[in-house]
C-alpha cells in the first residue's frame, strides 16, 4: 500500500474514531515529542545529567498541557509532579588496565573491544585484581526447581567466573532442563548471572558474548557497559554485585578454551547437560582501574486523572524516559545516543494516552501515567517505583508498559514482550479484535523480553502487567517488512547513535497502536474487574497474597 493510501488509510479511522465518540490519536503530535525528546539538545537523556534536567522539565509541561494533574510524592502536603530516584552513580575513571594470562603469556585487553568492563556498584573506589583464576561455570544458573546446579559446591571465592548468556535451552532445543525451550527464562538473563555470581562469592563475571543468544550485537554490549553505571541504593550492595562486571567477546573465550587444550563448542555442548560441573581454565584476569561512585539523585514524573468512583484504585501507564546519554563515538564520531524508537516513542505515547483520558469521560479507578527513569541501566526507577509505590499495589488493577512502538506503519496485529499468561492480556486480546487486530505470541521468546522492560518489577510483585509491543504484520509488507525493519533496527540504531528521529517514520501505526492501549486501559479503569495471572504463573502467589485488600 502506498504513502497516500495509508494517509487516506488514518484519516478514515479518525474520522470512524471521532463518530464513535473515541479519542483520536495524531501523528504529527506524537512525532513532535519524539523529535524533542531526542534532539541533540537532549544528550541523549542520560540520567543525573543536564539531559535528565530537560527531559524531566519537558515531560512535565506536556502532561500539564494534556490536561493531567500531579501524581508525584507530596510537596508542602500537595502531589508533586516527580518521584525522587536515588542511585548509586559509577563510572571508570581513564582507561582500565585489563589483561589475561594465557599459560604465561599476557594478553592486554582493549575496554569496549575485546571485553566491555562496567564500572564497579559495590561502591568500591579502586578495583584491583591480579591473577585471579578462571573458571567456566556453563550457564551460571542454580535452579533447584528444575534440579540444575552448574556450580555443584565449587567454591568461587577470589575467582573469575565464565559463563554463557541465555540458559541451557537455546541452543539444546528444550531438550536440557526444561527451561521453556527457545524462550529464555529468567535464568538466562545478564542481570541473573551476575546476581548469582554475589550469592556464589566470586571476585567477577565476564559473560561470553554471541550475538543470537544475546539477541543484539557487540555494538549494544559496548555502548550499554563502558559508560555511566546506575544501580538502586542497597544496604548491602556486595550482596548483589561481584566487584568487576563484564562481557567477552565470543573470540576471547575460544582463546581462552585453546589455551587450556579445551573447545568452546564443545564445553558449551556440555553445559546443557545437569551433569555439567564448572571447568578450571588455565588462564588468569588482572583488572586495575579507579572508580568514581557516588549516589544522585533522579527522578521519576509522574500524572494523574483521579477517578471519579473509586480513586483508590489504579491503572498504571509506564514508560522510561531515560537513554544512554553521551558515549563512546560510532564511526561517524556521533557520541550522543538520542534514543528517538528507544524510548521517546513510549514517552510521547504516555503523554498522548494521558491527553486522552484527561479530556475524556473521567474513569472510575484513577489512572496514573509513569514515565520512570534509568531503565536502561536495569529497570532502576521502576524497580524503585515497586518498591516504594506512591499508590498501593494491592490495589494497581494493571500495568500497561510500552517500550520501543513501531514506526514503520500500521500493523495487523500487535503483541506483548515474553509469553506471560494473565487475564490483562486477555482483555487487550479482546480489545485488539474489537480494532480488527490479531495477536501474535512474541516471535522471538528467546530474547528474554518479558525481563527488559518496565513491566516486570510490577509482574515481580504480583501486579498484572504486559509491555505492548507494536505488530510485524504491517499493511505495507506483511511480516516480511515487519521482520526486515525489526532486525535492521536491532544491527544499525538499537543503543547505537544512529537511534534518531525521522520525518519519513510513518507514526499512522504508533497512532492505531494507541487505540488499543487506550482501549484496553480505559476498559480496566471503567470495570471491577482484578485480572489476576495464570494459576501456574510465578507471579499468582504474591497477586493472591493481597487478594484481602481488594474489594
């Protein structure tokens, strides 16, 4: 279908839109945010940074415009518009010094190229460590309930430890330890890895990088790890981070194999196994570099449309404002990753959304719109949010979270990160047929979405949550389109500088996508409706452990 088709395609479903007494969803202002927000002015939305300060004054004034009030924590006894953040902010000052021993021989190690080291969330001013052993720990993962333990009682302390990413199902086909077959568990996860890493008492983590189970190149890898680090402020923060943090390029570990007479493919053959047990490598990590930690503070925003029956209970609309800031250079020595498709595109949904409930028939329940920060340093503002929520989560009916929209044009069909099973998906099904579209179960399980977005602190908790995530049937195209721009968008722009806002985008889709998220909110919000997970889910016990404070 051609550009003047799809045109005459959008004014028909407005006009049908504002027959139905709906509200209508313009392209040109969502571009208009997406624009601003990514902007050069910007930089790239870095947290704790004059980014940050734009950003936050922004979103601020769109959603006083839209027509929200503040939903924020108290000033002066009244709301206020944002939610402080503390975190814990990390870089590495100057270059690491990084090496591997190979049978004596040392190997330098370039930051950003052969290996990507985080800068240290300990807190720990210097890092130093000198010859510390290597071991090969598999998939890293101790999952009792599967009966898996790649560490069998090893002992960790003061070693380095090597492992795979994803879990021991993507690459055996389901066939290993009944970890969901290709799509990932938490347990294949990064963030899982190096929790597990603390709980064993090991000096490291290098997490060997490939790009089909990571889901995303070494380019992503590079530009998410050697800049800014931001965690959550912990009483105990050892318990969750080992000293030195970091990846591998695939190349680097076959070395390292070679060196201890040893075959990558084939040590990976057996980590699928639950016989596996952790491989000593002859080989050693030194690691010299000072840290400048200290904690900040950013900030959550926060709008709010109380609701005109029962106020007390919420929907909640999230999305993270935050990108990767200013960072190392591409080849065109562009530094700032503006972050336009990842996450304005959600940010200037969450403004639209809230404009159309502000000037729409008042809910019963309040809704509430959430655009959190530091996302893309591990879900930090939601996580913050879920741990200290302005309004009870008890009571929270549903998260709807949206991350990433589509800007190649309307899609026939939609769907959510992961697999999850929940009565809130099924409510957004029901609305997506309502719209003339059909769910797609996510296409690419394997790449862990369902634990990469804003959603699943929430999920964690037990609060109903789905991340909506934008079709690959596209009118223009089919899948073979919606493929296509999605892998190209993963190689070329996906946490790279080239992520910029584009006046030939066709937002007509991000508009028709709004439809359904403001259906399906607007639907939970005007109901009594509790959706509640899957009698086999993870997350039903801690839903059903507040079911007395629902009424």
């Amino acid at each position: 279908m051609n550009r003047p088709a799809l045109a005459a395609l959008a004014l028909l479903s407005s006009t049908a839109a504002v027959a139905a007494g709906k509200p209508v969803f313009d392209p040109s202002r969502l571009s208009s945010h997406v624009r601003v927000l990514s902007s050069d002015d910007y930089e790239g939305r870095g947290p704790a940074t004059a980014g940050e300060t734009k950003s936050i004054a922004y979103i601020v004034a769109q959603m006083k415009a839209a027509g929200l009030q503040p939903g924020g924590s108290p000033v002066n006894g009244k709301r206020g518009w944002t939610q402080d953040v503390p975190l814990l902010r990390s870089s590495i000052e100057g270059a690491p010094k990084l090496s591997f021993d190979l049978g004596g021989r040392r190997q330098s190690l370039s930051q950003g190229e052969e290996i990507a080291v985080r800068a240290a969330l300990t807190g720990a001013k210097h890092v130093s460590i000198v010859d510390a052993p290597l071991v090969f720990v598999g998939y890293g993962v101790k999952a009792p309930e599967r009966n898996w333990d790649d560490f069998k009682g090893v002992d960790l302390h003061g070693k380095i430890m090597v492992v795979l990413v994803n879990d021991p199902d993507y690459e055996a086909g389901g066939s290993a330890g009944d970890f969901g077959g290709k799509a990932m568990t938490y347990y294949g996860r990064w963030t899982y890895k190096y929790e597990e890493a603390a709980r064993q008492g090991a000096a490291g983590v290098l997490v060997v990088h490939e790009t089909g189970p990571a889901s995303y190149g070494w380019a992503t890898v590079k530009n998410s790890n050697t800049n800014t680090m931001f965690d959550i402020v912990r009483q105990d923060p050892a318990a969750a981070h080992t000293p030195m943090e970091g990846w591998i390029q695939r190349d680097q570990a076959i070395a390292l194999f070679q060196a201890s007479g040893l075959d990558f493919e084939a040590m990976k053959r057996q980590a699928q196994s639950r016989d596996f047990r952790p491989v000593p490598l002859k080989a050693s990590f030194s690691a010299d570099y000072a840290v400048d930690s200290g904690i900040i503070t950013s900030h959550n925003v926060v709008g709010r449309v109380p609701g005109a029956k029962r106020p007390d209970e919420t929907v909640i609309y999230s999305a993270h404002w935050d990108h990767l800031g200013v960072g190392r250079p591409d080849a065109r020595g562009d530094r700032i990753y503006n972050g336009a498709v990842d996450n304005a595109t959600g940010v200037a949904a969450l403004i639209e959304v809230g404009r159309a409930f502000a000037h729409g028939p008042r809910p019963q329940r309040s809704v509430v719109f959430l655009a959190v920060t530091a996302e893309e340093k591990g879900l930090l503002g939601s996580e913050y949010y879920a741990s200290n929520p302005l309004y009870p989560l008890a009571t929270t009916a549903g998260v709807i979270n949206m991350d990433a929209l589509g800007v190649a044009g309307p899609a026939r069909n939609f769907s959510i990160s992961g697999s999850a099973k929940l009565g809130l998906l099924d409510d957004l099904v029901a609305e997506g047929r309502r719209e003339g579209r059909t769910f797609m179960p996510e296409p690419h399980p394997e790449n862990g979405g369902f634990y990469r977005s804003d959603h699943f602190p929430m999920a964690k908790r037990g609060v109903p949550a789905v991340s909506f995530e934008s079709g690959n049937d596209l009118v223009a195209g089919g899948t073979a389109a919606g493929e296509a721009a999605a892998k190209a968008y993963t190689r070329d722009r996906y946490h790279q500088p080239a992520d910029e806002w584009s006046a030939d985008w066709n937002l007509a889709g991000m508009a028709r996508d709004l439809d359904l998220v403001y259906a399906v909110g607007a639907r939970l919000a005007n109901s009594r409706e509790w959706p509640n997970w899957s009698a086999d889910s993870e997350f039903r016990a801690a839903r059903d452990a507040t079911a007395g404070q629902r009424r």
